[in-house]
C-alpha cells in the first residue's frame, strides 16, 4: 500500500467503528430472529416454538459452540504462525483472510443464541409466563458477550492490519 492510500482512507472514530460493527451484529439478530418468526408461524403455539428452538439449540448453535471454539484453534493457531514467519504472497494472503472471518463466526454464533432466547421471551411474555425476564437477560447477556469479544478482536486485527500498512509503506 502506498503512502498516498494510507493519507486517503478516512480515519473511522471509535463510536463509528462500534456503530458500524454493532449494525453488522443487529442485522444478523435480526434475520435469525425473522427466520424463527416465519419458522413459528408469528410465535403462535408452544409446539412449534418449542420444536424450532430446541432444533436450533442442539442442532448448530449451542452444541456446536465448543466443537467450533476447538476447531478454530486448531486451525487458527497454524495460520498464526504462517502469518508470524511467512510475510506477502499467496499464503500469506489466504490466512490474513481466514483470520479475519474469526469475528464474523462470533457475531454468528452470538446472534443465534440471542435470537433464539429473544425468541423464547418473546413467546413467554406473550403467554403471561414468569420465567420471560431470563430469557430476555440471557439474550442481553449473549448479545454483549458476543459482540464485545467480536468487535475486540476486529478492533485487534483491523488495528494490526493498519500498523503493517505502515510499516510496508515506510
């Protein structure tokens, strides 16, 4: 990258940076949520809310979520070290790449649990259940820690990724 590119790219403050990243995470929300609505028939029976549910906690949201963390580990780690020691080219180019989906995986995951515990006290709330407040906070709970640690690691990266073009460029 040349210095001219560096100068040209307008600087994004941190608010918009968050903004931007916390829209990334809404829409996702969003959709999944949308997709459980429709999948429900409007949330109207405790059967179908439960089937969709408890299809997406032990198909690929919560079930998965360890297996996940472990696989990218496994293949996350090796790709770090190939960025530690093998500047430029193609290899380099793939596993910059790959590193860089780790946060979207994140929002991925977040969004599917907050969705389905949205979902659930939505459904509770409506039926006048007691136990609609822990769903709401799970959701709340699942939507700050997703996002937290996936806007981090994008700030992390972004921020290392903007140094090297420094560098590169002096």
């Amino acid at each position: 990258m040349e210095k001219s590119e560096l100068k040209s790219k307008k600087d994004v403050s941190t608010l918009q940076f968050i903004g931007t990243e916390g829209g990334i995470f809404l829409a996702s929300v969003a959709s999944l949520y949308l997709l459980i609505w429709l999948s429900t028939n409007q949330l109207s029976t405790e059967e179908s809310v439960n089937r969709v549910l408890m299809s997406k906690l032990q198909g690929n949201t919560v079930s998965d979520l360890g297996y996940t963390i472990l696989a990218l580990f496994i293949v996350y780690s090796p790709i770090g070290l190939l960025l530690r020691y093998k500047r430029g080219g193609m290899i380099y180019r793939i596993a910059d790449a790959v590193i860089d989906e780790l946060p979207r995986t994140m929002y991925f995951f977040g969004a599917n649990l907050t969705a389905v515990a949205l979902a659930g006290g939505v459904y509770l709330e409506a039926t006048q259940d007691p136990g609609w407040g822990r769903f709401f906070g799970l959701a709340a709970f699942f939507a700050a820690t997703f996002f937290s640690g996936g806007c981090f690691l994008k700030s992390v990266l972004k921020a290392a990724s903007e140094h090297e073009a420094r560098q590169s460029a002096t």
